[in-house]
C-alpha cells in the first residue's frame, strides 16, 4: 500500500515541504491542513492538493508532517493524540523539540522523526539533518530520507549533533548572506558600482562552493591555486588571517550551537 502524507501548518516551511515532496509523492497522496482557510483554498488552486482539518488528516495520513512554530507543537500534538496509532509516523521540523518531548504527547510506540532544515531547502538547495525516535522502523526512515532528498542534501545522525547542525547548516546561511554583504562592500570600495559588485559577489561564493562540490578537492588545495607567490590574493588572505576569519567563523558555529542546545533546554 502506498502511503499517504500530510503536512500539518503550511507556512514558509511546509510549503517548502509541499513543494519538494510534490514530485514524489503524487498529488493524490498528499493532504495539508492549516489554521488559515484562505491559505488552504490557495494551497488547493496552486497544488490541487486535499486539505483537511488536522483530525481528518491524521486518520488518512501514514506519514504527517508536522511544519508548525516550535511554540505551536505541543496543542497540536495534544490535538491529534486521540487518532494516532503506533502505524503512523509523525515528522517534525520544529527547531529545538526533542524527539523524547514530542513521544510524551503521543500514544505508546508512535515513531517519531525530527528533521533540521535550513532556509535553502525553500529553493530545493537545503541541508537537512534526520534523526529517528525509537519507535521508527527502518523502511519508514528509508522512505522519509528518500523523499527529502529532493529539498536538498539529506543524512541520518544521532539526535545528540541536531545542535551542531544548527549551529552549522541551520544558522550558516546568515554568516554566508553577511559574507556576501560584506564582500560586495568591499567591491564597492574598491570603485565597482553597487549592483555589479553584489552579482559578483553571489557568484563568486556561488562557484566557489561549486568548485569544492563538484571537483571534490579539500578547499585548502583549491585555495592554494588561486593565491600565487607575492600575488593580489595573498595579499587578501593575510588580511583575513589578521583578523581571525577561521578562528571567527569556527566561533560563530559553535556559539550557535550553544545557544541551540540552551534554547532546547
Ligand atoms: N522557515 C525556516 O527556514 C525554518 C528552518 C528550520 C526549521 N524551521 C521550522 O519549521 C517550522 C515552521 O516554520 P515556518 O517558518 O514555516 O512557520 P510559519 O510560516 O509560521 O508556518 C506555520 C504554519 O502553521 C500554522 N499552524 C500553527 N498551529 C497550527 C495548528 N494547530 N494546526 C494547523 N496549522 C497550524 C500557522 O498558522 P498561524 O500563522 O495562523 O498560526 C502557520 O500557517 C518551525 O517549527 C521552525 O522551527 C523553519
């Protein structure tokens, strides 16, 4: 039998969801439900999708999604307990609720897996970090993970580096947007004219990140063959490394993830 799936809260992130899961698993199998009724009657023209109330969703759905603020998880998991069976697998993508809070609302032996995306997973270029509660059998994680793969790069780890992850994937996309802010700064500095500066900037974090995926060499190895005896980048690069770049950004990671792990309490 294939599976139904449902995503429950269909804000920035479960249309993402939607969006990515779509090719997938065809249209037929997808149900969402919101608080909104406009914003299902939206979802409904743009996807053709089914949309349901959360208790009509959870009696179809095998796999339910659950895409709501962190703050919103707990009435919505209370809400839907009375229809859950061990059968059914919930996947939340809610920051920071651990997946032992998320079984203590559910009846006994209901699989749990909690998922860390990123923004990027909105344009199908995210990270995503899986973690399975123990209640999920392999195929279903197996299933998941598949599915997932379209928004982006997708691996298992143990629910213990979900803060790490955070603190890398979840947060990194803001210390690459000031990276890239701050280098178009730099451009224009330099005498280029704003925009021009901005697209190359993108461009150059853009093929620069290409670069290290795509022909698989360590950064360190690529960044030698663009800094030449006595050159310009040399020259850039001491800068960067009076100024603790590495040490800085190893900082920010770390720091991040910290506060991940506070916030988590
Ligand atoms: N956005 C990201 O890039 C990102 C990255 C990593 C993780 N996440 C996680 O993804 C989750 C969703 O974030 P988001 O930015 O997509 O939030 P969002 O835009 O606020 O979307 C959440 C949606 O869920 C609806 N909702 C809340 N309670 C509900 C309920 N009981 N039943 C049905 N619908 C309900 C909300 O309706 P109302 O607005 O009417 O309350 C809203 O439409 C969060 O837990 C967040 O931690 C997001």
């Amino acid at each position: 039998m294939r599976e139904r799936v449902g995503i429950i809260g269909v804000g920035a992130m479960g249309e993402a969801l939607l969006k990515g899961l779509l090719p997938v698993v065809s249209k037929e199998m997808l149900v969402v439900a919101d608080k909104a009724a406009e914003k299902l009657a939206k979802l409904k023209t743009a996807y053709q999708v089914e949309s349901q109330t959360v208790s009509g969703l959870v009696q179809k759905a095998q796999v339910i999604f659950l895409a709501v603020k962190p703050q919103d998880l707990t009435a919505l998991l209370q809400e839907m307990a009375s229809n859950l069976t061990p059968s059914k697998t919930i996947v939340s993508v809610a920051a920071g609720v651990a997946i032992a809070k998320i079984e203590k609302e559910l009846p006994e032996n209901v699989g749990v897996i909690r998922v860390m995306p990123n923004t990027p997973c909105l344009i199908n270029e995210g990270v995503m970090a899986v973690s399975a509660g123990r209640h999920v059998s392999a195929d279903r994680l197996e299933l998941v993970v598949s599915w997932l793969q379209n928004l982006g790069v997708v691996r298992v780890v143990p629910e213990e580096l979900l803060d790490a992850v955070t603190g890398l994937s979840g947060s990194g996309p803001a210390y690459v947007y000031m990276m890239i802010e701050a280098l178009a700064d730099g451009g224009v500095l330099a005498g280029l004219p704003r925009q021009m500066a901005l697209e190359f900037a993108v461009q150059t974090v853009l093929g620069a990140a290409k670069m290290v995926q795509e022909t698989g060499e360590h950064p360190a190895v690529l960044r030698e063959m663009v800094t030449s005896p006595g050159g310009t980048t040399a020259a850039g690069l001491l800068h960067l490394e009076q100024g603790a770049f590495r040490s800085l950004l190893q900082k920010a990671v770390t720091a991040a993830a910290k506060r991940s792990k506070e916030l988590g309490g």
